[in-house]
C-alpha cells in the first residue's frame, strides 16, 4: 500500500457536542508529484467514492497511517468525500475518544495547529509508466483508496492549512456584544431576546435592521452556522 501526503485545506471545528470534533480538507491534490514521484489525475477516486456511498464502506480515519501505539484503530469517520477541481474533498467526524480528543486539541492550537496534514493509503489500479525523465514516475488514474490519515509531516510542504474555523459559541457572542459596548446583563438579554430584551435607547441606526440582524445572529447561533475565521 502506498501512501500520498498533502495537508488541510480547512480545519472545521465544530462549536457544540452535537455537531462533534469536525474538520475537512483535502487527502489528495491533483497534478501534483508526491514524494513517490506518482502524479494523481482527476478520476482516479470516483470509484472508491462511488463504492464508499452504496455499500457504506467507507476508508479508514486513523492517525498517521496507523503507526503509533493504537496500531489500525480507528480515531474517527469520514462523513463525505468528493472529488472537485483540486482534488480529493473530505469530510470528518472525530471519535470522542482519548486519542480523538487529543487530536482535536492540536488542530485547534493557536497561534497554529500542532497537526494539519492529510494522507491517503491506497491500493494503484491503473496507471501509466514514465516515459521521459522529466515526467512523474507513474500517472495514477485509478486508485482503491484504503485510509485517510491525519499526519504530522505531510511530503508536500505547499499543501498547508490556510483558514480554521471556529463554532461560535454563546460565550464567544457575549464576549463580542461586550467588546462592543454592551454591559454583561445587556449581551445576554440580546443573545437569549433579541435587540427586543433591551430597555429603548436613542440612536441613530436603522432599528428594524438591527432587530433583524440580531434574531438571525441569534438563530445563527442556535444551529451552528456562524464560524469565526482565524
């Protein structure tokens, strides 16, 4: 089994335990040579995706290919995976475990996460050879894909995270209503009622625009939607 290596594209950490430990990124990127000397063309996924989505066997989510102390267990799911205009789109959940947990937590390090790669164990079933030097070793068209890893040292150094998100959380709402001006009782009247739960004031702002933006800020906040961006 051979193994291609690049990084997150995105880091998606979702903001309550319902929603769980969740990131994307990107397992492969096309048209670019990996450590192997092997060049990935777009398509080469399409079947493992297509077999993943009707039978719901689905490759593994482990950390870095399984070589540490909890061998092939897994340490979570993928939840999607697509292949778009870059490359190999996915999707995960993290188990709600010691190690899951832990890798969570070095994700979502500031002011940089201790782990943000990406890497596929994969099977080649087609393929073409080199024929000039200067052209990639082989040029895989199809690829039975085994695993998708969370690594520490991804073999292309251009293939980095370039945005996390964030949940925003009610705490995090409050703290920017205060930075805002509004005292403490103030921000939470405003998160858990609207602009409504405030005494009148005088102002110069559109109030029906405020009131508006505020009950979708709080049913935003409600369903998850809104992310801080880092």
């Amino acid at each position: 089994m051979k193994r291609y290596e690049c990084g997150l594209s995105e880091i998606k950490v979702a903001g309550d335990a319902e929603a769980g430990m969740q990131f994307s990124g990107y397992g492969a990127v096309f048209g670019n040579v990996d450590y192997w000397g092997d060049l990935i063309v777009e398509g080469a996924f399409q079947s493992t995706i297509a077999q993943a989505k009707s039978t719901n066997q689905w490759p593994a989510l482990l950390s870095q290919h399984g070589f540490t102390g909890e061998g092939d267990v897994p340490v979570g799911i993928w939840t999607e995976m697509r292949e778009d205009s870059i490359g190999l789109y996915v999707e995960g959940k993290l188990a709600d475990t010691p190690r899951g947990k832990e890798l969570y937590g070095l994700m979502k390090m500031e002011p940089r996460p201790a782990i943000n790669g990406l890497s596929i164990g994969y099977q080649a079933v087609e393929w073409t050879a080199r024929t000039k030097p200067e052209d990639p070793r082989r040029t895989l068209k199809k690829i039975n894909l085994m695993e998708i890893s969370l690594v520490t040292f991804p073999a292309n150094p251009k293939a980095r995270t370039t945005a996390v998100k964030s949940g925003l959380t009610i705490r995090d709402a409050e703290n920017a209503l205060r930075d805002a001006g509004f005292t403490r009782s103030q921000a939470k009247s405003i998160i858990a009622e609207g602009f409504d739960g405030l005494p009148p004031w005088d102002a110069d702002e559109d109030t029906e625009a405020v009131k508006a933006v505020a009950e979708s800020v709080k049913e935003a906040i409600r369903r998850n939607l809104i992310t801080l961006r880092r």
